[in-house]
C-alpha cells in the first residue's frame, strides 16, 4: 500500500521562557491510502502539536529539531505559505474540536462549504452543487434550509458535521480529526464518527484520527498509536492492543476507565499527572516517575524501541526472549 | 428510605425578550434518597443542567413544588434560605473557568466558610488545610494561584470550596467529564470515598454512561425536558424499556449498532405527543397525540411510554 503520509524520526521543540522543551520526541508514524489511524493519549502528551505539524499550523515559538514528515512523498517542512496554500484542503485538511468556535458565526453555514473550494478557484455555482452533494453525504436531509442557516442555529453534532464538509469539499488524500466528538454526548459522538469514517472511506481519503478515548477510536480506525510525553510508546493493531496492551501506560490506561463492570470497587488510577513542558526531565522512560511497574533502570536510561509482530512498544519489561526485538 | 429532595410535577421554561417561551423541564416527579447517588442523563439540551438549578434554587420553577427534607424551597427567605444554601453546593464541569484566578487557593476554599460565618481566621485555616488534606491537595498549594494548578487538582479544588460547610446534597453538574480518563479516575475515586466518610447525597448529571454505570446507585434518562425512564443501575443497563435509552445504552456500550442509528434528524417540534415519537419506530398514533406518563412498571422501575405500559398489561 502506498503511503500517504510518513512521519520519520520527527522532534519540535517549544519556545518556553527562553528555553527550547522538546515536545515531540523522534517520533514515527505513517499512514497508508485509504486507512484509518489513531493517535491516542492525555491532554498534554504532543497529540495535537504532532496534528499542527502536518498541516504546518505549528506556533511560532516552535522549532523543528530533527526529522521529516511526508505528505504524498514531499517533506512538508519545507514548503512556503505558497506550498501551503495549495496543499491545505487539496492534499491535508483539519477538523478542530470545537464546532462552537471553529465556524464564522456572521457567515451562513451553505457559504462557508463553498468558501473552501472556492479560495481554490472553484466557480461559486460548482462549488454550491458540490457542497450540496457532501451535506446529503454527511446525513443532512433538509440541505436547501441548511444552507442558509447560521452556525447558531445548530446543534454541536450538525455544526460537526458541517465541518466534516468543510474539511473533505477538495477531496483531500489525508484527514486530520483533532478530537472531533470531544465536545458532543455519547449518542451523538458515534454519530459523528461513523459519518467520518463512511464519507472518508468513500471518498478514498485515510484519516488520523486524534483522541484521548482508546475505546472509542477502536470502533473505527485500523492501527493506534499511543503517545505519552511527546513519544510514542506503543503502537499496532487497534484489536491486538485493547485486549492485550504491552506498554504499562496502556495498560494503565485502558484499566483506568469507569465501566459499569466495576461498580463498587477502587478505580485503579494512574498516579499524579502529565508533567508540564517546564518540568519534564531529559532521562530515563517518561512514564517511570507514574509507572507502578518502574525499576530503578527506567529513571535512568530510555528503554529501546522494540518490535513483535506488527506490534511496537518501547518498554524495559519487554525482553528479547519473549519475542521482543530491538528495531 | 428518607427522602432528601423531591420534585412534585415541575415545570420551567425560559422567556426570550420577545416574548417567546421555550419550555424547558415539563412535569418532573422525582425523589432523591439520603446517602444515595441518583444521576441525571441525556443528550445535552435535555433539560439535565436546569434540574440541577432548580435543586440548588438559583432559579425558581414555574408549577409545581421543589421540597428539601420537607421543606418548599421556592417559598424559602431569609434565615431558612442561607441554611439551605448552606445545604447543597454545586461542583460545576468546567475547572478552569469556575475558579477565581485572582485568588489564592486558600482563600477560594476560605470564602464559603466567611459568607456563612464559620469560626475565626484561625480556625478557618485550619478548616481549609484539613479539607485539602480530604481531597487529596498538597498544603504547598495553599498560597499558589489556580492558574499554576493542572485540571484534576483544580477539579480538587471546587470540591475542596462545595465541601468545606458540610452540605448534605452535593450537585456534580458534568464534573468529570471535562477531565483526563486517568485523571478522572482519580475524582471518581476521591467522590467515593468522601461520599462513604462524609455521609453524602450525590446528584450526578453526565452523559457518559460509563461513569454513570460506575458510580450511580438510581438514574433518571431525560429526554426533552421530561422524565422518560428512572431505574435501579443495573436494572436500567439490563432491562431498559423506554426506546430511547434502549437507543442510548446501545450507543454508549457498542453492542447493538443498528439500534444506535437513526436519531440524528429531529425537527424541534413542540406541543403535544411523547417527545420520542418522531424517531420510535414502534410510534402509533397515540404515541403523537398524548403524552405518556411516568409509570412504576416493577419495583423502582418506572417508564413513561405507551407501548411498555400495553405490552405489560397483555402479560397480565
């Protein structure tokens, strides 16, 4: 399969008081044509900077210390707002978590689908048939009146989905969803994400697909990555690494989730929180200080990358002789 | 069982400035049971918020009657109206703007304790390092402003202020849900646990039916403003009978898609019918012309739907 994007050995670092803090951590990560992918993790932990990287949306204060991230065989890193101007929408697009404040509440919602394609060149009564033709995808059945409506006049769910138009009206080759359905409730979350995943698939585009809920992107995407600190620990086969994860923050991850199942006994927490950029230390595995399993070697020294089967996890407790290679 | 708050056919609607009314809550019946936990869920819209500040009288109901241990708390003043306030506090969803970031955390715990005018300056310090000491705080944060604090320890915090004069209902209007799964794991834990210590009543509003299937001991489904089904924890994930938390719960734990579907499209109608009809597929025409209501169909279990309440009565 061809691969749409790659992301190889990639580091940015943020400007904090002075001092470069390195957020994303030699990260690798790529995504075949037509899949989904999940990159999964606490608020805090890169996902999202990862997400800007892509689409060249990084802050200002950031700096690229290492790597490359390939979109259709081209390194990002180095395109001009020109570049990008021809890229985003065409090749990349974004789908932000807030439907509330990612829309233009002075503009209709019909005007701002359009707008997409036509900052492209688009002529306005092609890009009207072809917004109309993406809204009765997404599940509209009254277009004519919604396309005339304001951002206000929606719920969370609808706004959502007018951003899903938004984001696929150039038929992109890669879809980013920063955690789409945060904001939206249970019944209507799932809404959402089976809209995304049907009209992406359709459409031929892969997705990424960004959450803190491993539950919940596993009803949709193929492989997951997990992230913790600006690295990534664990990655493979959504299925393989819900019933059996391998990274203790996985682990910890997955059984720290309320279910009805454990009425009535401890939740089993992850202790303290994700440090912040300021405080984080250079040494040893990032999860040590958190990890009930540490052993005095995780303070100190950066557990290897290391691989079994399609699955990649980088841990001290994985050992060779259980089938764990270094890669 | 001792009834801490009830709800006798409440109702409530807003008035926009033109004159348009928006009925919000139509006759509620419920009651909340000392010591246990009742959660409130439904899709956002539904009315869940506004039950809850009618429960905490920072708005006033328009029918009906609100009683808290016996009491009409619309009819509350002076004197007897503090102590209720004194009574049910409210932890509210969002961490990082429901604190002052102009104040220290000692002295947003500290406020409670002055407004109702609890001990002198050195008992009420006293009284603040040992509730940070009950929910888990550092006493070095004791003079650190919020804005320096991560989400969970700021959710410790509006727990830390609504516990501090010793309320008997606690109102958790989404308290968890803005947070980390790992960080709130930990709230979770901590609410339990002060629950168990501190004897007290939780009202619980989500829409994540996974903490409520956790920490609910009775939940209420909502749906446009109205009571659909109120059940027993486990009854209520086993045995749902209203269609919509059937949709709900089959949405929420993925085991039934097909179910699942089909809820989107919903025209704002108002006026008369159950509010489900529009999207139940086993609708009949009374189901559009009359509202059904809320009915005990066994023990605990009650349901306000018109197919359940024949079906049952075939049986019998």
């Amino acid at each position: 399969m061809k691969k749409v994007l790659e992301i190889k050995n990639y580091s940015l670092a943020l400007n904090v008081n002075g001092l470069l803090k390195q957020a994303v951590n030699n990260i690798d990560l790529y995504v075949e044509e037509g899949e989904a992918v999940a990159l999964v993790g606490e608020s805090g932990c890169g996902k999202s900077l990862t997400a800007l990287s892509i689409a060249g949306l990084t802050p200002k204060k950031s700096q690229v210390l290492s790597g490359e991230i390939l979109l259709n065989q081209e390194n990002v890193l180095s395109y001009h707002d020109q570049d990008w101007r021809r890229v985003r929408g065409n090749e990349v697009s974004m789908i932000f978590q807030e439907p509330m404040t990612a829309l233009d509440p002075l503009y209709k919602v019909g005007l701002q689908i359009e707008e997409a394609s036509t900052i492209h060149g688009l002529s306005r009564k092609k890009a009207r048939v072809r917004a109309q033709q993406l809204m009765e995808k997404v599940g509209f059945n009254d277009i004519d009146k919604v396309y005339k409506m304001y951002p206000h006049q929606l719920s969370g769910g609808m706004r959502q989905r007018i951003l899903i138009c938004i984001a696929l009206m150039e038929s992109p080759t890669m879809l980013i969803a920063d955690e789409p359905t945060t904001a939206l409730d249970a019944m209507v979350q799932r809404q959402v994400l089976y809209t995304m995943k049907d009209v992406s698939s359709s459409m031929n585009t892969s997705l990424l697909f960004i959450s803190h809920d491993l539950d919940l992107v596993s009803q949709v995407c193929r492989r997951v990555y997990v992230m913790y600190q600006g690295k990534i620990v664990e990655s493979g086969l959504c299925h393989d690494i819900l019933v059996e994860p391998s990274h203790p923050y996985t682990r910890d991850l997955l059984s720290s989730m309320p279910s009805i199942h454990k009425r009535g006994k401890e939740l089993p927490a992850i202790k303290g929180s994700v440090p912040s950029l300021e405080s984080r230390k250079n040494k040893g595995c990032p999860f040590a200080p958190r990890c009930k399993q540490a052993m005095p070697i995780c303070l100190e020294i950066n557990p290897p990358n290391t691989q079994k089967g399609t699955r990649k996890a980088s841990c001290h407790l994985l050992k060779e002789e259980n089938g764990w290679i270094p890669c | 069982m001792d009834t801490m708050l009830a709800f006798n056919d409440v109702s409530f609607s807003y008035k926009n400035n033109r004159g348009r009314v928006k009925k919000v809550l139509q006759n509620i019946n419920l009651t909340i049971n000392k010591g246990e936990t009742f959660a409130l869920i439904g899709e956002s819209g539904s009315g869940k918020s506004t039950l809850a500040e009618l429960s905490s009288r920072l708005l006033l109901c328009d029918s009906g009657t609100i009683t808290f241990e016996n009491q009409n708390i619309q009819k509350l003043k002076g004197a007897s109206l503090k102590a209720f306030y004194k009574n049910v506090q409210i932890v509210f969803q969002d961490p990082y703007s429901s604190l002052d970031e102009k104040k220290t955390i000692c002295s947003l715990i500290e406020e409670p304790l002055i407004i109702h005018h609890v001990g002198n300056k050195k008992e009420r310090l006293e009284m603040v390092k040992a509730m940070m000491d009950e929910v888990g705080l550092s006493q070095m944060y004791l003079h650190v402003l919020p804005t320096k604090l991560s989400g969970g320890l700021r959710q410790r915090v509006a727990i830390a202020i609504a516990l501090i004069i010793k309320p008997s209902l606690v109102i958790l209007d989404e308290s968890v849900s803005a947070l980390d799964v790992s960080i709130q794991a930990q709230v979770l834990n901590l609410l339990v646990s002060l629950q168990k210590k501190l004897n007290l009543t939780y009202l619980f509003i989500t829409h994540d039916l996974q903490v409520v299937g956790y920490i609910a001991d009775r939940i209420a489904v909502m749906y446009r403003g109205r009571i659909v089904e109120i059940a027993p924890t486990r009854e209520l994930f086993d045995n749902p009978l209203h269609y919509y938390t059937r949709n709900l719960i089959a949405a929420g734990t993925n085991n039934d898609q097909k179910e699942a579907q089909n809820t989107f499209f919903i025209e704002d109608k108002e006026g008369e019918g159950c509010a489900f009809s529009t999207l139940c597929q086993r609708a009949t025409e009374r189901c559009k012309s009359e509202v059904p209501e809320l009915v005990e169909i066994q023990q605990d279990h009650f349901v306000s739907c018109f197919t359940m309440l024949e079906s049952k009565k075939l049986h019998q």
